[in-house]
C-alpha cells in the first residue's frame, strides 16, 4: 500500500461544527470513500484508532492543556499544545485539536522574539542553537500563560492572554534564565504561581501573584544525589524537562533522562508535598522516584488530562520521540494507574507504529474535519490566512548609536607582542601562571608563555574596559603554540562583558607549530560593554577536557574596530505589510519585511534580495563556526517536512533575477540540499547545491555552495521554472534522501541530479532542529534582484510511488457538485466555491502535489459547511447540584421527544459522557463528581446529534446550575 492510501479516509461523512449553533452536515451521493484525502501529519486510522508517534512531524518539547466545555465557547473540551521554535519567526506556535490526535496551528506567541541582530539575521549574528526553548503552557483562572527560557536574549519570558487564538499577547522579562522550565499554579493552594526548572537537581521559584517579579526562592528541592538506590539516578544521571501536574492529592514532576547506551525514557517524581524538604518535617526529602516510561525512546513530556465517561478524569501521557532527520515527533500514550503510579502503554511498552484506541470520540462529521488537520499546508500565495493579532506587535525602534572615532582603526591591546619587560596590563585567572619568553617569540623579542592550566578557562586576560563598543565589528586574531598535549586543540579569542563568555575568534592548532587565530566579531548593539575582559583559553566541557591542562605560548594579541557599516532595525523592516501567510509557515529568523510581499504581484510571493550574504557569519555555538550563505540569508520562507515520505513543488518567476542572485527550493537543516537558479554574467543556470557532514571549521561559502557536477542546466531564455523536491525519510532510518526534479513547461518533469544525501542529525545544539523545507532568494553581489513564487504544493506521494492519480481531486469534486448551494450558509458557501473553481481548473496534473493539495483544499471547505435550514431538534435537558457523602455532584438529564434515535453528549467542567442511539422518549442521565463541599455556579452543555435523511443534524443548549439548588 503506498504512503497516500495510508492516508486516505476509510469514510466520506461531509460536515461542519458551528460553535454554540445548529450544525448539520452533508453526506454527497456515490462518492468513493477509499479516495478522500486527509491531513498530511494526521496518524489517525479512520477507525477510531491512531498511531504513534503523532503527526509524523518535528514537533519538540511539547506542552499540552485542555481548557474545558464549560469555560469555552464551544460547547465541547478543547485541547492547547505549544513546541519550541527556536530561532524561528513566528515563535512558540499554538496548535489546537479537539481528539488529541490531530492537531493544526491557530496562533503564535509572538511575531519576533526580539528585533535585535541576533533575532534579525543582521550583522553577521545569528539565533541558531539559541532563541526560544521548552515552552510551558497553562490555562488558570479564564487566562493563558506560556513561560520559556532564552538562551540568548536575558533569560525567562511570560506571556499571557484572554484569547489564545486571537488576542494579544501580554509579555514580561523575568531577567533570569531557568533551564527547561515549568510554570505551575498549585490550585491546591490557591492558585499559588510557581515556575520549576533544573538539570539533575530541581528548583523552584515563587512568583508574585501578578507573575511579573520572583518572590520567594526553593533551591535544590530535589535531585540525583537523592535516590542512591534508584539505579538510573544514582549512576549520576542527570534528568531534565520537568513538567508538574497535580493529581489525587500529589504533586508529579516527568522528566527525561539518557542513560548512556540506553534510550531517552521517562521518569518521573512524585510527593504530597510540592517543595519537599522546605515544608517538611525535620527537612526530609519527600519525593519518590519511579521508571516511568523506558521503551522505543518515548520520553520527554508530560501528563495530558481527558474527561471521562463515568465523570471522572484520565490521565494520558504525551511525550516526544527523537526520530531525526524527522524531527521529535510528540505521542499521545494511555496509562493504567496502580498504587498512584501510572503505566505508559501496553503494559509498559510503546513501540513506533503502536496503535491505541482514541481517548476521545467525535460525531462522524466532526470525525472528518478532524482528520483534515495538519501542521503543513500547500499555499496558493492568495492572502487569504486570518490576520492574527501577533502580526501587529508594535516595536520601539532604537535610535541609531554614534561611536567614538578615536577608538576605531587602531589596537586596543595593550603590550600585544609581550615586548615590554613588564606583563602589564596582562593578568592571568583560574590558576594559570604567565611569564614572559624571550626565547620562543613568533615575532618581535618576546612571547607570554601560559602554565599552570587546570581548566579550560585558566588563561591569560586583559581588560579592555571602555575601548569596546557595542554594535562594532573587531578583527581578532592572535599567535598561539604548544608542544605537549593532544594532537590538536582548540583555541578561543574569547570576550566577556557579563553576558556570558563569547568566542570572537577560534582556531584549531596542531602540536608543535605556530598558529594564527583569527576571525571578525560584532558586539550585539545593545551589549553592555562598559566592562570587557579579553581572554585566549580553550573551550569547556564538561569533564574538562584534555586541553584545559595544555600549556601554551601566546603572541600578537590584536582587537582592532572597523569603522561601522552596520545595518540597523528600521520600522518598516518590522512593521506589519499587509501580507498575512498560512499559520503553517515560519521564517528563518526574523523577516524584514521591505523585501517580502503577497500583495505586490496578486497571487504570488515576492522575495526581494535586500541584503547581500558576506561569508563572514559565524554560528554562536559550533563545532566548525563558519555559516554559509544559506544560513546567513534572510527571508527564507519555511515550513516543517513530514514523513515517511514528504514532496513539496513550487513554481518560481526568475526574470527579474540580477547578477549574484540565487533562488529556489531547499530541504535543509544544518546539512542541506536545494535546487536553485543562479545568475552569472547575465546567464541563469539551474543545478543542485548539497552541503554534508562533516562540517569544517573554516568554510568558502561560495565553494560549498557550488553546484554538484553534473546537475546544472542552462536555461537560455526561460524563465517560469517549477522545482519538486521528493524527501524519503523512510528507506534508509536515520537518514533523508532527497530526490529533486524540474520542468520548463508545467507538463513534462525531468531528474535533477541524482538523490542526494544522506542527510544526517549532526546532534549539535547549533542548529538543534529537523530539517524543514525551504523558499528562498539570496543576493552575492548587490541588492534589488526579485523571484516571485506562485504557488507551494505538498504530497506525501513521491515521483517513484507513481505519479498523478486523480481520483481524490474527483472525488470531492463529484461531492461538492452534488450540493445544494441554497442549504448553507453564504460564507461557508463561499469557500466551497473558491476551493471548488481551483479544483476544476486543475485539468491536467502532472505531478501529485497538484492533485493533493486543491482536494485537500476542498474537503476542508466541504468538511466546514454550516446549513442555515437545518430542521430543528426536539429534546429536553436539565441540570442540577446534588450533595451525595457530602460531595456535590452535577447531575445532567436528557429526553430525547425526537421520533428517532439520537446521539447525546453531557459536557461539564467536571467531564464528558457520551451516550449513542439513545431511542425516542427514552432519557439518559449522568451525575459528575466535582469531589467539592460546595460547588460553585456554572454550565453544563448538552449536545445531541441525529441522522436524518442522511445527515448528520446536531443542537446544542447550555444549562445554568448553581449551588442555591437548581
């Protein structure tokens, strides 16, 4: 069976779910139900079962809540997840899903992280391997919360909103990092905010009730060194990715763990006690530890509550898989509880590929639009995405800084060639012991031979307090020997100014040979250097490595300022430009949106090259630094890719290329490969660019990206070029395969090149993510060239599965011509109409893609039709409080006075049940444990769904109850 027929619905039931209102829905006549497509990262079977992992996409650091039918407007438990982003723009995504399995994107957090270099791509700074990571997210007392950590941009972030799809976003700077951090309100004790966090050892902070200021601190609560006789701890383990929940009167906290030549697993900690030792008696640690999950690398995560049938709770856990080049992919995994621990799986064991029966069971109708979500999504460039209000974020924009002339074009180090007889102003940390030598110089009388070294960081140092500034480029470079030691060692030009030490410049130096480090930094512009210590010294790890004992000669110390040609943020670059794009896209950092647009060519992207790549970035943290032009480009447009098996195609308008332009479409990571249009001297040529491991340390950018021999095509005088690129996750596992072909005529497709790869996870934290798909333009000579996209088309067929097959485009064709447009709405009409004109006009598919994307664009408008005619249905419902061993329970009643069975389902803030055929005059009843003395007032929702004429018709009434007994 191919990977589209996995796909494929095993049932065609059109519908819609009007929020609060009638939503009848429509079934279409002879429409083959084997044929009608589904959402490309969905691993719902169709049978009321999924599989695991979830969404068959790069989906990390997961963070799940349900916000339930009684406190939203839908009438039904609404489920929230977030993901880390990284440097990715629009960050921290919020995906949205009503079963747990199939999820889609409905917001971000935010537009830009920041507007700083860094985030922008500008200067030669990059975020990879930093930005945004491990978002926490909450819903407590009406609002939403996400708090995540910052590698670089200061630490911790709240955000906070009322309306998580739609509202703004309120954000405040804690000022301090916390690694992996879990934002927790302890309901047990009034809602009381806390934010956990740690490696191997777990703390807590107490925030203010406001959560703007930290009020209370609970170093090591508990950690490693607690558990010698849980093995995996006591082998001195480190855990880490905390998230807290609160369940049956304890407080559990999952994290993961690694053991080396084991699979990342779970484990998890439990107390009654939620700070442990601080509120216990005689100080004790209170907190048990347990395995709780060790099969197939499923691990970090967290516990995910369901309502249940009988009124209660379930609980499931939704952890992440490591699958790279995939990505980490999330899965959702029931537990059986025993003795207040739970059991992940069968029996503990989940395996890729396992099935489990879905936890939360929808009408037919809602089935299907269910099954239609996905974190991808083909894209016609029409500039018909929602505007979100995220894409308004207004920026206070710095003004432009003057520096100090004086202090530019000449040497900052003083005593840079150890000539004077005295060392000063050298000193030397850590330890390390520096002497002058005359007898070994690389130049001049002397050089400054470093002893004594134990770490990594024991090295000589001077100040250079007052002469850096910030938003300044500085030449780096320095003289370095060594006779005793490794083969070859690494050495750092480093500076550190309070924000952690940086490396402006690094050489790997073989034993026995003078050496030159050198390399161009620019200080962040806004960098507080007012104090800037300047080191030479080795890089850490942890153990310390061999190096850090290495005893050197150092010489010709030398920081020198450019005179500035620094770019700086400018309104327009981040003011909104009237484009709004799929919530599926993100941007390789920050955009700058002068030189992106929908709206100047109607129906295409625009990419304007406004910059020009230098092949002088530098990644913040890497082994081999250098970026390559790719990395350093800005505005590449990305999505996610998706497996097994992912195709994405993209028409491109090259005529407006110039010289040292270069365009196309890419799968990339740190490794990567793309075809591209390249123009040299007037000339265009296509060919295939492919960068692999292992990763220098020095790079010529434009020799990387040179075109593989044998794979270019000249193109003379065309221009209207479509690109396919065929990703195969799943031949080799643990490897991508990248297969790209072209055609000049929109008809006939040619191989371009042979596939390429393997590609590879690296597991650097430089660029710490899967490999996405990606449109991109590029300027190597001057600004001003422009490429215009038309359209961006995704299959999960590869060429080698076939080709076109048209039956899914016919088969919602043949469904929406069988309607009857009088019966809906207008504006859900109107979207039929559109969806149904493109799919028409998709007359003579030559590739997948172009089948698969207009018909999944149909069956979501046909999925989303709301009636206006829809016949009335005859039911009464009731909803009390009663006190029962001196709890209240909510209890809710249904009679169906309808002349057929019916479908019901009584939703409450304290769980769900769902009755099915409940026959004519016949009621139904469930009471819903609150486990409260006093239950406050509220609304239960009564929903009920029956098939009349082949039509699925459903009411919805929501029932006031309160404790004064009704």
């Amino acid at each position: 069976m191919t990977s589209r027929k996995r796909r494929l619905l095993r049932t065609l039931v059109g519908g819609g779910v009007a929020l609060g209102l009638l939503v009848p829905t429509t079934v279409a006549g002879a429409v083959d139900p084997a044929v009608t497509p589904s959402g490309l990262t969905s691993t719902d079977n169709g049978d009321g079962t999924y599989s695991v992992p979830l969404v068959n996409s790069d989906v990390p650091d997961i963070s799940v809540i349900r916000v339930p039918a009684a406190e939203n407007a839908e009438g039904r438990d609404v489920y929230y997840m977030i993901s880390t982003t990284m440097h990715l723009s629009p960050g921290a995504p919020i995906m949205k899903s009503y079963d747990l399995v199939n999820w889609e994107t409905v917001n971000y957090v935010y537009d830009r992280l920041s507007i700083g270099d860094a985030s922008s791509l500008r200067n030669g700074q990059n975020s990879y391997g930093e930005g945004q990571w491990a978002s926490s997210l909450r819903y407590h007392d009406g609002r939403f919360y996400v708090a995540f950590n910052t590698n670089n941009l200061g630490g911790a972030y709240i955000y906070s909103t009322d309306d998580i799809e739609d509202g703004t976003w309120d954000k405040v700077a804690l000022g301090r990092g916390f690694h992996d951090l879990s934002l927790f309100f302890d309901e047990a004790d009034g809602g009381t905010p806390y934010i956990f966090h740690g490696s191997g050892s777990t703390s807590a902070v107490q925030l203010s009730d406001d959560l703007t200021t930290i009020v209370a601190e609970y170093p090591d609560i508990f950690g490693s060194k607690d558990f010698p006789d849980f093995p995996i701890l006591a082998s001195g383990m480190h855990y880490e990715g905390i998230q807290v929940s609160y369940l049956d009167g304890y407080y559990y906290m999952t994290t993961i763990t690694w053991p080396a030549g084991g699979n990342r697993q779970v484990v998890m900690f439990r107390s009654p006690e939620l700070l442990g030792r601080y509120t216990a008696v005689g100080g004790a640690n209170t907190y048990e530890v347990r395995s709780g999950l060790d099969s197939d690398g499923f691990a970090q995560g967290g516990l995910v509550d369901i309502a249940s049938a009988d009124g209660g709770t379930d609980w499931y856990g939704m952890f992440f898989r490591d699958t790279y080049p995939l990505g980490r992919i999330p899965a959702l995994v029931p537990a059986t509880w025993q003795d207040g621990w739970p059991t992940f799986g069968n029996n503990g064991v989940v395996k890729a590929g396992d099935t489990f029966a879905k936890p939360i069971i929808l009408t037919p109708a809602q089935e299907r639009r269910e099954r239609l979500r996905s974190v991808v999504a083909s894209d016609d460039f029409a500039n018909d995405a929602e505007h979100k209000a995220f894409r308004d974020t207004q920026w206070e924009i710095p003004a432009v800084p003057k520096y100090e002339e004086s202090l530019l074009g000449v040497e900052l180090v003083m005593n840079p060639g150890f000539e004077d007889d005295s060392l000063v102003p050298w000193s030397a940390q850590f330890g390390a012991t520096i002497t002058r030598d005359p007898d070994t110089p690389s130049s001049g009388a002397a050089s400054l031979r470093v002893a004594n070294r134990t770490l990594n960081g024991s090295a000589p140092h001077q100040q250079l307090d007052g002469k850096i500034q910030a938003g300044i480029s500085y030449e780096v470079s320095a003289r370095v020997r060594y006779t005793d030691g490794p083969d070859a060692v690494r050495f750092d030009v480093v500076g550190d100014w309070g924000a952690g030490v940086k490396a402006l410049a690094g050489a790997t130096v073989t034993k026995g040979a003078w050496a030159t480090i050198s390399g161009t930094y620019t200080v962040p512009a806004d960098a507080d250097v007012r104090s800037f210590k300047l080191a030479v010294e080795t890089p850490w790890a942890n153990p310390q490595p061999a190096s850090s004992s290495v005893e050197y000669l150092l010489d010709d110390v030398s920081v020198v300022g450019r005179s500035p040609q620094t770019a700086h943020a400018h309104a327009d670059e981040v003011g909104y430009n009237g484009s709004d794009l799929d919530l599926a896209w993100e941007w390789n950092h920050n955009p700058d949106n002068r030189y992106w647009s929908l709206t100047e060519r109607e129906g295409w992207l625009r990419l304007t090259n406004g910059h020009v790549v230098t092949g002088e970035a530098e990644y913040s943290k890497a082994p081999g630094r250098d970026l390559t032009y790719l990395e350093e480009a800005r505005n590449t447009l990305s999505q996610r890719t998706f497996g097994p098996t992912a195709s994405a195609e993209t028409r491109l308008d090259v005529s407006k290329m110039i010289d040292g332009d270069v365009a196309g479409l890419a799968v990339y990571g740190r490794s990567f490969t793309y075809a591209a249009v390249k123009q040299v001297g007037g000339t265009r040529t296509l060919g295939l660019v492919t960068r692999l491991q292992p990763f220098d340390e020095s790079i010529d950018a434009a020799a990387v990206e040179a075109f593989v021999p044998g794979t270019t095509i000249d193109l003379g005088a065309d221009t209207d070029v479509r690109l396919k690129a065929d990703a195969d996750f799943a031949s080799s596992p643990g490897q991508l395969k990248v297969q790209f072909s072209y055609s000049l005529d929109g008809r006939t497709w040619q191989p371009l090149g042979t596939p390429q790869g393997p590609i590879v996870m690296d597991w650097s934290l430089s660029h710490f993510m899967a490999n996405r798909f990606g449109l991109f333009s590029y300027a190597t000579e001057q600004t001003g060239g422009t490429v215009d996209f038309d359209y961006y088309y995704l299959s999960d067929t590869l060429d080698a599965d076939g080709g076109a097959d048209r039956a899914p485009l016919d088969a919602v064709i043949a469904e929406a011509e069988g309607l009857d447009e009088a019966r809906y709405s207008p504006e859900s009409w109107s979207a039929v109409e559109k969806a149904l004109a493109t799919a028409r006009a998709t007359t003579s598919p030559s590739t997948q893609n172009q089948v698969d994307a207009p018909a999944h664009a149909l069956a979501v408008a046909l999925a989303s039709l709301v009636e206006t005619d829809a016949p009335d249905l005859a039911f009464s419902a009731s909803a009390t409080v009663r006190t029962v061993a001196g709890r209240d329970t909510v209890t809710v009643r249904v009679v169906n006075d309808e002349d057929g069975p019916v479908d019901v389902v009584l939703a409450t803030p304290f769980g769900i049940k769902t009755f099915t055929g409940l026959a004519p005059g016949k009621s139904a009843q469930q009471s819903f444990a609150t486990r409260l003395v006093n239950a406050p007032a509220g609304e239960a929702t009564v929903t009920v769904t029956r098939t009349i004429e082949g039509k699925d018709v459903t009411a919805s009434r929501t029932l006031a109850y309160g404790p004064d007994g009704s």
